[in-house]
C-alpha cells in the first residue's frame, strides 16, 4: 500500500488529510500548469497498468515524431530508471522519478523534475506515470490531457472495473494490437461498450508499437491537440 496517499484507507490517511493534500497538490499543478503553458509544451500524462506498453508507445512516438517535434519525458516507478534510460536510447531526453513506495505522480514530483533540462524547449512533454490504475487518476499534475493505454492482453473489463481512471482519460489508446491473433476470444466491441460507459466522450485508437498500426492515428491526434488555441487546452485540462 502507497504509504503516501493511504490507498484511500482512512485508517491510515483520515478524509480531512488526505483532501488537504489534494488542496496542495492541486495548487502545485496549476503552477507547473502555467509553467507549461508560458513555455508553449503540451504536457501528456500517460497512465496504465504495469507493462500495458506506455514506454514501447513513446519509443514509437519518438521513431515516427522525433524528427520534426522535440520531445521530453518524465518516467515514474517505484525503483530504478529502466525506462527513463529506453527512451533516452530513442533520443528523448528523460528525467526519471523513483517513487520507492508511493503508487503515483503528484504534482509535486514533477516540478522538481522541471528543475533538470530535461523539457526546456521542448515541444511535447510526456510524463509515463507510475504502473498503477487506481491512485494516478486522482492527481492532477498540470497536464494538459490524460491518456491512458489499456492492453488487449489485460482482458475487456478493466474499464468497468477500474472506472476512475478511464472518467479522467481524454483518449484511450488500446495496445499490444499485433497480438489479437492469439487472442480469439478477444471482444474488442466489449471494451468499447466498457468504455463508453464510464468515458464522457469515448476516444479509443487501436495501436501496436511493434507493427506501426495506429501510430499515425495517435501522432495525429497530439497534433491536433497542439495545433489548438493556449486558452482551450488550459480550459480543457484536467480539473478546469
């Protein structure tokens, strides 16, 4: 158990606490928010289970985007810089963050992050959070959007099981696609009725960073998000 934010146990972080640590960190997120914006970087907060494929779609994102956007990364774990030093192998410098017991990012973590080079002028910033569907949905850390990669190999449920992180998920991208042929009983229109569910508007691209498939969707898609004015991705960030 995260002995951080308490898992939601009141036993162990009493409700009065734990929602002034939440009054802190959300003024800590609005502050890396501006950061961010003053600096004209779209900060992408990527969630999902542990080995869901978040660092193989940032390598991809780095083979298909690297060339013409400069890219950054924050890696979140609970030990060592595995794959911080992944994507610094693709030529995304990356800051990582061990987090030793605590089961999230907060907003926090990540500005004393911002305090090494690894985001000055860059054009994207990706913060790969800690392996966990539960406790990073709850923090706020000045991004911009919250996706989240849900494998097919974790089965059609998860949405529903897990429902808080897939309500704070502006896109959901569904990976490990290449391996659907040994998945016969797969369903993806299941995850699809999961998502729409507990999604208020259901964004889902199909994506295998082993084959390319959808890759073109999903760098069009963070384009797209650029290419929007500053004051409505501020708007539409997570808790405005």
């Amino acid at each position: 158990m995260c002995d951080v934010c308490g898992c939601g146990d009141p036993k162990i972080v009493p409700v009065d606490v734990h929602e002034r640590l939440l009054a802190t960190n959300d003024r800590t997120a609005a502050h890396n928010r501006a950061h961010f914006e003053d600096h004209g970087l779209v900060a992408i907060n990527l969630m999902g289970s542990p080995g869901a494929g978040k660092t193989a779609i940032l390598e991809a994102t780095a083979r298909a985007l690297g060339r013409t956007r400069r890219l950054a990364a924050i890696t979140g774990d609970l030990e060592t810089e595995r794959d911080a030093d992944r994507l610094r192998a693709v030529g995304i410098p990356a800051a990582a963050i061990t987090t030793g017991s605590a089961c999230h990012l907060d907003a926090e973590m990540v500005h004393h992050a911002l305090h090494h080079e690894t985001a000055h002028a860059a054009d994207y910033l990706f913060i790969e959070n800690v392996g966990n569907l539960v406790c990073p949905a709850i923090y706020d850390l000045g991004q911009a959007v919250n996706v989240v990669a849900l494998s097919v190999t974790e089965g059609e449920d998860k949405p529903l099981k897990y429902p808080v992180m897939f309500r704070k998920a502006d896109l959901v991208l569904l990976t490990k696609t290449d391996l659907l042929s040994a998945l016969p009983d797969y369903d993806c229109a299941a995850v699809s009725a999961a998502l729409a569910q507990v999604m208020p508007t259901p964004r889902t691209i199909a994506i295998s960073a082993r084959s390319g498939a959808g890759v073109g969707d999903w760098i069009e898609w963070i384009e797209r998000l650029r290419a929007r004015p500053r004051d409505m991705r501020a708007a539409d960030a997570p808790g405005h």
